[in-house]
C-alpha cells in the first residue's frame, strides 16, 4: 500500500481531472471522482488525506459536499476550486469548513505551495488526535479540542511540560478549560498512575481552606471530632490542581509556599510534620501579577507559582474552533439523548459564530445540549438558539461602549471582562445567579468583579 499521501479530485470536466492527477501522480496517490456522489463513496473505502473540489458541478456542488465530508470522521482538509471566483464564495466556503480556495485556471506552483502547507497541517492535526487518544475521554478533554493557533500554543506546552515535576500556572477566563488542561497533564506525566486530586479554592470559606489543604487533628476546632488527611496529604505522588488560587488568603499562601519549597508541613492543630511529594498546578481567572502590587497575594508565592505559565485563550480568540466544538458536542449530546440530529445550518453556525461567548467553551456546550434536547429538526436552526444568544448577536445593547464580536480584541482584558458582565447581567434582567451561571463563574466571584468595577448597582 502507498504511503503517499492521498488526494482525492473532484471535478466534473475530465481534461482538469486528469490534467490536476498527472501534475500531482508523482508526490501523491491520487484518486479521481467526477461528481460528489462518486467522491463520497470513494471516501468510504479510503483514507484521504486532501480533497480538491470544484465549486459548481452536476447535482450536489462543492460546498454542499466539504458539509458533507467535513461531518464525517476522520476529517480531510477540504480546497475548493472554482472558475468563478468571488469574496462572497470564498467566505462561504471558508465558513464550511475549506482549509483553502483557489480559482482555475490552477497555478501549478501555488497548488503545490498550498499542498505543502495542507499536509504540515495534516501532521499536526494528526498530533493532536494522538495526544488526545493517549488521554482517556472520561476527564472531559472536549474542553481543550481546538485547530486553531492559540490551542497549537497550549498543546504543545503540554507536551514540553507534563514529563516534568515543575510547577504550572494556568491563567485564563472561567470555562475556558483550565481544570481540563491540569487533568491532560497529570495523565501525560509519570505520576498518571497516582492520585489527581482537584481543589476548587472559592468553593470554601477561608477557615476551611486551611484544613481542606492541611487536614485537621482531632478537637484542633469545633467540629473537628477525628483526625483528617487534607488534599496535599491524599495526593502525595500525583498532582494537586488548586483552582482559583487567587481566592485564597494570604496566611494559608504562608503554608502553600512551605510545602513547595520544602515539601513538608503539618495539619491544622497538630506538631508533626508531614513529607509529601505532590506536583502543584495552579489556576487563576484574575491578575495575580496585579494583587502582587496590591499586596493581596504573596509576591514569593507568585513568584514560586510563575515557573510554566500555560494562557487559555478565550473562546471568542479562538472562533476557528466554535464548528468544531459545536459539532463535537452535538454528537456527544445526539448519542447521550438518543436524537437524531447531523449538524447545523448555515445560519445557526453564523449565529454561534457572532456570539461573544462570555462563559467561553462551557457556555457552548450548554447551549449545544440545550438546543439537542429541545429541537425536533434533524438539522439544528437559528430558531433552536437560545434567545438571549439570537439578541445577543442581533441588537446592540444599547449603550455606546457594548463591544461587537468584532472589535472585542482590541478591549484591554479589564475592560472586556468588565463588559461581558454588563452583557450577562443585561441578558438575565440583571438576575445575579443567572448572569454568574451564563458566565461559569460563582455568585461570590461576581459580586466581587462587581465591587471591583464599580459596578454594584447594576
């Protein structure tokens, strides 16, 4: 069997079907179809790695049939030819899903400049479906699938970073993705066999962080009536994921910094002292950088925390991935709810893909599960988003400074983050639980973001 790569061409007038198959015979398996009916059963029977289509054909034309390929794994990257190239099908075309168009007559040079690039494409996306199968699926790793750059970013520090025994930061906005990333690289190290044990740092009081992370002896309080092994303690030889870690008062940060430096400490009310060997991974959604300067979190800390920082972009940095999440969840949704539903139309991905997703990735994946259950179409429509998305992407929010899912890029983080709480809280009638549940963040969290931007009367 040939290892060339294999292209599969698709293209109703022979002369450029042959003529595309001579010029690329000699790097390439090549495979010949003359209408997408035939490219599809070709599809079935082989392993394609391009597929080079004309746009306008017989019967089912190019876009319809990269829809087609595209919702079918394994994926090919999909280039569209045509000779009646335009903006407007370009757009439309990239929008399915096409890595690429070009317009024919075909350069021949650009063509394989672009196959090039096409199949280091291939390679990294085969990468990435590797390192996701060495991960089992029940930690949740459809948080961190993702083609585009930023993600590119984030898996390959994952890679550098998981044999290691360093400690990691990961910053970036609630449900992005964070707790996911920790999971991948527990279960990439050499501790994946030992204990992976979460801590959500804002879920406590802060007189119960210390015991949740020390433990307690009997009677060291009231209500302590047994002794109590704390998080670091029950994941001694694996990895502790702290989250929130901003939440945590300083006094406890004291005891944090103790047991990285020397890997020792004692429970709450007790004198012996405890060796453990744990691996700490961080995460944080604020600025530590800027409580440091506040003298709200431990400068050395900080410091003994910013060895490997991994940065999850927000969904809206990473629009690329939306078809890609949307259709992922929609399948995983489809099978849990016993539906039939195969994809979205054109005008509902338009639609999730104007949106600025303030709860990120998590926020998705609701709104997919939602629109799953309650559709009764077999294709998934504008009228199944939810509403306060559809109003959302439609009207302005009426006031000057409501960011578009355009120019969101060019807010500072302060002020976007300040912005995408206004929006939340304008969308639930300023319903305070509701706005922090669209945001995947707690109630407590944002009513300290509200305290922060002054907003506490909205």
């Amino acid at each position: 069997m040939s290892k060339k790569p294999t292209i599969l061409i698709v293209d109703d007038e022979k002369n450029t079907r042959e003529g595309l198959a001579r010029a690329l015979t000699r790097q390439y398996h090549v495979l010949l179809a003359e209408h997408g009916e035939k490219a599809l059963s070709l599809l079935e029977e082989n392993t394609v790695d391009v597929v080079l289509s004309d746009i306008r054909m017989p019967g089912m034309d190019g876009l319809t049939l990269i829809q087609r390929i595209l919702a079918r794994a394994p994926q090919p990257i999909c280039i569209l030819l045509t000779a009646y190239g335009s903006i407007e099908t370009a757009v439309e075309a990239m929008k399915r899903g096409a890595y690429h168009f070009l317009t024919k007559p075909v350069n021949l040079d650009e063509l394989d400049l672009l196959l090039k690039r096409a199949m280091e494409t291939r390679r990294m996306q085969q990468e990435n479906r590797n390192l996701h199968e060495q991960l089992d699926k029940k930690f949740g790793l459809e948080s961190i699938i993702g083609h585009s750059a930023p993600m590119q970013e984030v898996f390959e520090i994952i890679r550098q970073v998981a044999p290691a025994r360093t400690t990691v930061l990961i910053q970036g906005e609630s449900g992005t993705g964070k707790e996911m990333v920790a999971q991948a690289i527990h279960h990439l190290s050499p501790r994946a066999q030992q204990p992976f044990v979460a801590v959500h740092c804002a879920a406590f009081s802060q007189t119960l962080v210390e015991s949740e992370l020390f433990g307690h002896e009997k009677g060291a309080f009231t209500g302590a009536e047994e002794r109590r092994k704390g998080r670091f303690e029950l994941a001694d030889g694996g990895s502790l994921f702290l989250d929130e870690i901003s939440e945590i008062e300083p006094a406890v940060q004291v005891k944090i910094l103790r047991v990285l430096e020397e890997r020792r400490f004692e429970r709450v009310g007790g004198a012996d002292t405890i060796d453990v060997d744990v691996r700490l991974i961080a995460a944080t959604n604020r600025h530590l950088e800027q409580m440091v300067s506040e003298k709200t979190f431990r400068e050395d800390l900080y410091y003994r925390l910013h060895v490997v920082v991994i940065n999850m972009p927000p969904l809206r940095d990473r629009k690329d991935d939306i078809p890609l999440l949307a259709q992922s969840f929609l399948r995983d949704f489809a099978c849990e709810n016993n539906r039939v539903v195969d994809g979205f139309t054109a005008e509902a991905m338009d639609t999730l893909l104007a949106y600025s997703w303030p709860g990120n990735v998590r926020e998705l994946r609701n709104v997919v599960e939602r629109m799953v259950v309650l559709s009764s179409h077999e294709r998934l429509t504008v009228n199944d988003i939810p509403t306060s998305v559809r109003k959302a992407t439609a009207v302005p929010l009426g006031v000057a400074s409501a960011p578009t899912p355009a120019p969101a890029s060019s807010l500072s983080l302060d002020e976007a983050e300040k912005q995408l709480i206004i929006n939340a809280l304008r969308a639930n009638n300023n319903h305070r639980t509701k706005a922090a549940a669209q945001l995947g963040i707690s109630r407590r969290t944002l009513h300290r973001k509200l305290n922060e931007y002054g907003l506490r009367h909205h």
